[in-house]
C-alpha cells in the first residue's frame, strides 16, 4: 500500500482498511502507523489480532490500568 493511500484510513488506535480488506494499527500519541521491517503497513486479518499488536505499539496507561 502506497503512503498516498494512508490518509484514507483516518482516526487512531484499529481501524479498518476497506481497499485491503484488513485492519490496521494507528498510534494515538503519534499518529504512526504499525509497519512492518520492510516499512509496509502492518495488516491483521482478525480485531483481536490487530488490538493485541496496538496495545504494544502504543505502550501508555489507559484508566485503569
């Protein structure tokens, strides 16, 4: 996916990326997007997939924790 592309996939934290069919990770402090080595966007195919690797790309406390 080209950096062009990214500003579809507005908002923070889990998003949806209807073009890839997969979900994608959006730090909310920084508003970098989870890549991968080789800097190509980071895509799960699972919510719960895509949640686990945004609670460790965005490491600060939520209330509550």
């Amino acid at each position: 996916m080209a950096d062009a592309q990214v500003p579809r996939l507005h908002g923070y934290g889990v998003r949806w990326d209807t073009g890839a069919r997969l979900y994608r990770v959006r730090h909310e402090l920084t508003g970098d997007w989870l890549r991968q080595p080789d800097g190509e966007l980071s895509g799960f195919g699972s919510f719960s997939d895509a949640w686990g690797a945004w609670r460790v790309f965005e490491v600060h406390k939520r209330p509550g924790e």
